[in-house]
C-alpha cells in the first residue's frame, strides 16, 4: 500500500469522524438491525487480493454503520452511557499509529512510564494519598479479578505453586459483596477457581447499600462453620442504581477479620474528582485494591479500566514469571507490568487517558460530571412532580436516574409489561435509548447520563419521548 494512499484514506477517515460525532443526532441511537443482517450482507471469505482502502471506508459506511449501536450518541442513556472524547479518540489514534507494546519497560518505556504517571495524576485527582500502585487493563471485570487473585495470594495459602484442589490443608475461601454488586465479582470469583457458593451475597439496607452488621454477621457465621473469609468487595456506584456501599464500615470489619478490601468504584470512583461529591468514595483510600474505568465516565474511549492497589507485590507473587526470553538487563530497576497480571503484551492505554487529563483538566472534568448529576437530578425532578403515575424507584447519587411508570391499580406484572413496552417505543424511535433492571423485584427504568455531548436537550427529549410512548401503550 503506498504511504500515500493510506495519508489520504486517514484524512478522509478522520474528516468521516469529526462529521460523525458533529451530527451524531441524526442517527438512531439504538442500531435497527435484525441478528444475522450485518453478517448475511459481508462476504464469507477474506478477498484472494487486496482491495482499496476506499472500498472498505465504503463499505464500513453503509454495511457497517447501520450495526452500531451510538454510544457517542447524546442521546445514549442505557447501562452506563459513556464516551469517546476528542482528545481521547486522538490519544487512540495515536497509540494505533505507534503499535507499541509496552509489556517490559526496555519494549517501550514511554509505555510503561506514561501510565505510571497517568495514574498517579488521576489518583491525585480523586484525592487519594500516596502509596497505590496502578495499572490499566481492558476492563473493570479483569481488574477485580486481578483484586480477588491478589487477595487470594495475600492470604499466604500458596495457591500458586499447589492449587487449591485436593488439598486436606485448604479451607473454603469465601469472599463477600452486596446483593446489588455487579456480576464481575461473580465472575472473578468463578474464574479463580473459589466456587461461585462461596461468594456471599450481603443484604443491603432500603437505599440499596450494603449492610455493615449483615456482613458482620456473615463473615462471623463463616468462620464459625469452618470457612476462611479472604475477600470484600464493596461498590461505590452500583450497576443497577449507584447506591454507595459503606466503604469504610466495611474496611474496619474486614480489617478485623484479616480480609482484603477491593472497591469496585468501576462507574462511581470518578466522583471523587468533584471535590463536593468526594464522600462518596470515602474509606477508599483505606482499602487494598480499588477499579475505576476511565472508558465509563473519564470520556476516554472503549476500553481503559484502571486497577489500583496497595500491595502490587501480592500481584506479582500471583502472577510474576520470568522466562530467559523475557530478561532484561534493566528489569531490576524498571517496572515491567507484565510482572502484574496474565497478559503479556501490552496497548498504549495511558496515551488517550493522558490526553483526555491534559485537555479537560481537574476543573473541567469535574464541571462536566457535576453538570451530569444536575442534570439527573433535574430529570429525577421532572419524574417526581409529574402526576399521572411516574415514580422514582431509588435515590439519585450520581448522574442515574431510576424511575417507572406505575399507575395505581395496575399489578406489579402489568407494571413491567408497560415498563418493558415503554422502553421499547422509547428505543425504537431513535432518539434516545435507556435500559433497565430489577430493584428488590421492582421493574425500573434506568436513565444514565454519562456522554461528553448530553445536553439538557436530550434529556428533555427522553423525558418527553417516555411520557408520550406511556400515553400511547
Ligand atoms: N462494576 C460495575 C459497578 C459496573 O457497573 C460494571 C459495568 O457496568 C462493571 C463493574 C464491569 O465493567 P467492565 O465492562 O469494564 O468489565
């Protein structure tokens, strides 16, 4: 391919981009496809020779495109709306264009110094004191399972050289989150081999967090019974309606009880940027291992989740292996992040988070999410003072809204049906998508801000697509 033809493509795509996200409104949010579409429409087979660069920015324009589901799109407010910022869509582009590997420092130090550095400037951004380690990964999921692995090494059973199976000097590990924690920890916990019985799911209070004496008495019970508690996962903004766990409740009882604490603060840890809204990540700063994921609420794009701890040797004794190909004449005074986790080879992550710190700063990161949760909070307002049957189903914290539409005499069947049928009408027409979820049985409706480019405008709109697609069914 001549470097010419590949400097004009990237111009053309690039001008393709900066439309894209300029005009993204004009799209429905919600892509339209049926499942198999995009497939049925692209070849079986790779070409048996080489096509244009414009071939395929054609064909990714009008096969491709129709497949994606915006969630640069304003007007996304499903799960945990998020965002590709300029200056993180540059830092990506630029990492493409280097393709480092920053799996040993000599490999590419930049790698490995950027990120340290990226992340030691966002934990002073969060004000968190010194002593974290960092390092990113692809998602918040993979970080608390690098948490659990590192919780599992630091209860000194050596599960890395004899395993855990057979073993008449093994207890039962147990590990503890709330009943609201997000399925990642379930996963980590499978995944390490604990049995997922052995994750306990604590009771929450009335506003969804967990509850200190439940875990008290959980942790209690267990050792009672024979069980060794290794493990608590508490979460500061939960998945399904950011309650905020009592962190710091919950590290003196693990403490106690010679437990690890990982916070899982994947979409809520951002918050702490915001000084008024610091709180609610308070205990943290305590704990031994937290995950924040700048892709959710950090505008940096898909995928950058950041795993904090306080014992990066407990990591390394997890996971730390040197083969002779791997030896460096600089691997004792270098950090190599290979040492931390499974993966080897690793993308220059930090350059697109780096550059998203630099161009918004502390002051104009913390105004955008402060700006989301007013915003919430005035969509909560429109929910509450609404008559005609809408209700809010739990606290706002952050920038989620939990709401329903359930007018009286309806059963609570007939509510999710209208709910769900709602939702649908909403989705199908384009301009805004929400999703939704189950509190203590309840049928909810979820509307997450979260995009750099929501306006009071589209919130407005979903407002008034809900009302009228409830006025409809
Ligand atoms: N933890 C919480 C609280 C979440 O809300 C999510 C996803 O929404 C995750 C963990 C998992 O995030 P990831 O997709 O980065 O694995």
């Amino acid at each position: 391919l001549p470097p010419d033809d590949f400097r004009a493509a990237a111009h053309a795509a690039v001008d393709w981009i900066a439309d894209y996200l300029e005009h993204a409104t004009q799209l429905p949010v919600k892509s339209r496809v049926q499942p198999g579409a995009i497939r049925a429409a692209l070849p079986t087979s790779a070409p048996t020779k080489g096509e244009p660069l414009e071939a395929m920015l054609r064909d990714f324009r009008d096969t491709i495109m129709p497949g994606i589901t915006h969630w640069n799109h304003p007007g996304f407010f499903a799960y945990f709306a998020n965002s590709a910022s300029y200056p993180g869509i540059l830092g990506e582009l630029l990492a493409a264009g280097i393709n480092a590997n920053g799996m040993l420092w000599v490999t590419s130090p930049a790698v490995t110094e950027l990120e340290q550095v990226s992340l030691d400037w966002l934990r002073q951004l969060m004000g968190l004191g010194d002593g974290w380690f960092g390092q990113i990964t692809d998602t918040a999921s993979v970080s608390t399972f690098y948490a659990l692995a590192a919780a599992r090494e630091q209860a000194g059973l050596d599960v890395r050289m004899q395993g855990m199976a057979g073993r008449a000097d093994m207890p039962r590990l147990r590990v503890y989150c709330s009943e609201h924690a997000h399925s990642s920890i379930d996963k980590a916990v499978i995944a390490l081999g604990l049995g997922h019985e052995n994750l306990v799911k604590v009771p929450a209070d009335e506003n969804f967090r967990m509850r200190p004496d439940a875990l008290e008495s959980a942790i209690q019970a267990d050792i009672a019974a024979g069980f060794r508690p290794i493990a608590v996962v508490p979460c500061v903004g939960t998945t399904s309606m950011t309650s905020v766990d009592p962190v710091r409740a919950v590290v003196r009882i693990a403490r106690a009880h010679g437990c690890w604490v990982h916070v899982d603060a994947a979409y809520g840890g951002v918050t702490a940027i915001v000084p008024e809204m610091r709180h609610l990540m308070d205990g943290t700063d305590d704990a031994d291992s937290f995950v924040v994921n700048p892709h959710k609420w950090l505008f940096t794009p898909m995928d950058c989740s950041v795993m904090y701890t306080k014992h990066p040797e407990a990591l390394k004794r997890a996971f730390a292996l040197l083969p002779e190909y791997l030896i460096t004449s600089t691997q004792d005074e270098t950090v190599n992040l290979m040492d931390y986790g499974i993966q080897l080879g690793r993308r220059f992550r930090s350059l697109k988070l780096w550059m998203v710190m630099r161009a918004y700063g502390a002051e104009g990161i913390a105004e955008r999410i402060r700006f989301h949760c007013d915003l919430a909070r005035d969509f909560a307002g429109m929910v509450h003072f609404e008559s005609g049957g809408w209700e809010l189903t739990a606290p706002v914290t952050m920038s989620l809204v939990c709401f329903r539409y359930a007018p009286s005499g309806l059963s609570e069947a007939d509510i999710a049906r209208a709910n769900a049928a709602i939702m649908e009408r909403v989705n199908a027409d384009g301009r805004a998508y929400l999703s939704h979820t189950k509190l203590n049985g309840k049928y909810t409706l979820r509307l997450a801000i979260g995009n750099i480019r929501t306006d009071r405008s589209h919130v407005e709109t979903a407002w008034a697509e809900l009302r009228s697609a409830a006025a409809a069914i």
